[in-house]
C-alpha cells in the first residue's frame, strides 16, 4: 500500500499514475469498465479511500467518468487531456506545433484512401456544405472552423482510433482550442484546395484522392507563427 507518511497531493498523484498506468497497460478504450473499487485497489496496491481520490481527479481531467450505480468507465476523447498527456510524455512546448503539424500531415496523407474508400451519401454532402460555407465566409476564425469541421469529418470513418485523436489534437491546437504555447495563430485556408479535394473523394480514385491531399499539404509545411500566418491548411 502506498506510504502513509508521503504528502496527500503526492499519495494522489502516485494512485492517478497508477490508474493511468492500468489503463495503458490494459489497453483499455473509450466505454471500458474498471474493475470495482475493492478489486482495484488491490490490483494497484492502494487504500480504497486514496483509490477513490485519483478517481475523482481523474474524472475532473476527463480521463474517467462515472455512471450512476454502474460503475467507473474509461471516457471518450478529451482534446484536453490528451494535449496534458503529450506535455507530460514529450514535454510538448513553445515551437512543438509545427511537429504536430507534421505528425497531422502523415497521417491525413496515409489514411485518405481508406478514409476516400468509406465516405457515405451523408459524409460527402456535408463535405459539399462546408466547402459552400468556405467560399461564402470572410471570417478567418470560421475559415478555421469550417477547415476543421472538413478534415475531421472526411476522416471520422477510419478505424485508426489513435490517428483521428491526434489528427483531433491538432486541430484543436490550430484553431485555438488548447493552445499549446500562448494564442493561436490562424492560417490562411485555401478554400479552392478543398473544392478540388472533394472533386477527386467524388471520383472514387484513391490515388486521385491522395494526389490532391499531397498538393493540397505540400504548401503548408509551417513551423513557426510566422510562417503559420500565411501558410495554408
């Protein structure tokens, strides 16, 4: 059991490593139930009174979340917590969002044939509609919006759990969201890169499809605020 004569904040900080830790180490997904209090405990070699305590903690940080007289279950994305978990891991700072940029890239051009090859009637008709909202928007922050809107819901059908989360993250620390190193800075949206994105996810030609991806990031390799204000997305 975890030691008594140790700081409370630092007995929470140890059960909330530990529960991470059982999560990871279990490979447990959004809506995986945690074994019960006793049982857990146990497992982690803690009191149910400091198991309890991490688990309030992290619910509070959107790790977990709690069904009335159910049980603790895994919860679904959180931008946040997730961007926390990078800080933590890869002590993600000032000057990291152009590497996320780059790990965003990657994965947009490796999934956009599996993602082309899965679009429904819906998918494409929103599609359609937010490259209409582009063309007729003047605003540089819903420019930013409708982008994101775009490329999470052309990826929202790819199985790859961890890729859409961190595709997610980016967004998310693009357009302000969870700014990673002080205020966003917006990017310029190359609204005609899109029309010709959906035009080749029509053709239902994957490699049509990759080919407009790869145009479509080859100018926006930014990796500093100044170079983000005029790059597009």
């Amino acid at each position: 059991m975890e030691g008594a004569s140790k700081p409370a904040g630092m007995v929470r900080e140890s059960v909330c490593s530990r529960i991470k830790a059982y999560i990871m180490d279990n490979g447990l997904a959004p809506w995986s139930k945690l074994p019960g209090d006793l049982e857990l405990a146990e497992m982690l070699g803690v009191s149910r009174a400091s198991l309890r305590e991490g688990i309030r903690m992290l619910e509070g940080a959107g790790l977990l979340t709690s069904r009335q007289g159910d049980g603790i279950y895994v919860a679904e994305y959180d931008g946040k917590l997730l961007l926390d978990c990078l800080r933590y891991s890869i002590r993600f700072g000032p000057g990291d969002a152009g590497d996320l940029g780059d790990v965003r890239r990657a994965l947009e051009l490796f999934f956009i044939a599996e993602a082309s090859d899965k679009l429904t009637e819906d998918q494409i008709g929103r599609l359609s509609a937010l490259v209409d909202s582009m063309e007729a928007c003047r605003d540089a922050s819903e420019l930013c919006r409708l982008d994101r809107a775009f490329h999470l819901t052309l990826f929202e059908n790819v199985e790859n759990r961890m890729a859409l989360q961190l595709i997610r993250l980016y967004w998310d620390t693009r357009t302000g969201a969870l700014p990673p190193d002080g205020e966003a800075v917006l990017p310029t949206v190359r609204v005609d890169d899109h029309r010709v994105l959906l035009r080749a996810l029509l053709s239902g030609n994957p490699d049509f499809a990759r080919w407009s991806m790869t145009v479509h990031m080859f100018d926006s390799r930014a990796d500093s605020p100044e170079d983000l204000q005029e790059a597009p997305v």
